[in-house]
C-alpha cells in the first residue's frame, strides 16, 4: 500500500475512533438540533450533484452518530448508490461533522 494511502487510512479510523468513543462517552448528544442542523448543510452542498444526475436524498434521522438518509428519484434505484452513499456522502459528513461514524440508507 502507497505511503499516501496508509496515511489517509490511519486518518480516517483514528478520526473514526475519536467519533465513536465522544458518542459513548456522551460527549456528543446526536438528538441534538445542531448536529441535524450541521448535517443538512452538508447535504445542501452536495444536492446540486445528485440533483444533476435526477436524483436527490432526504434527511430522515441522525442517531447514536448513525446519520440515516433516503435516496430519492433515480438515485434511489441507481445500481451506483452505494459509492453515492459511502464514498461520496458519507465521506463529506466525516469530514464536517463531528460526531458522525457512518451513513446508512434507510427505504
């Protein structure tokens, strides 16, 4: 594995590592209006994407740092959502908002 990639991986899980402890300790209160808040601005950044390709995702719940989301119009059936999803959606939260380990797709 290239030096470049092992840095970004050891980043990625010391960062997630660093989320999931503050979420048991209590330190981040996910029922919190903010991160909600916070979590919404990102996907308004990121609308103007799926939107170009017809599709859109909804905000439907952010629990325990689990941000929940449902893929609308051709992103819902797109065979490519997952990458959608993982490496491009959640990606971004885990950068901006502290706090979230992990976005799943809820139907």
């Amino acid at each position: 594995m290239p030096k470049n990639t092992q840095c970004k991986a050891i980043d990625f899980l010391v960062h997630t590592l660093y989320n999931i402890n503050m979420v048991w300790k209590g330190a981040i209160n996910m029922s919190n209006p903010e991160i909600n808040e916070q979590v919404q601005e990102v996907l308004d950044k990121l609308r103007p994407f799926l939107l170009r390709d017809g599709g859109d995702c909804e905000l439907v719940d952010v629990e325990d740092g689990i941000v929940k989301l449902r893929l609308l119009g051709a992103c819902g059936s797109c065979p490519s959502s997952t990458i959608t999803l993982k490496a491009g959606i959640e990606r971004a939260l885990l950068e901006e908002v502290p706090g979230i380990v992990e976005v799943e797709q809820v139907f």
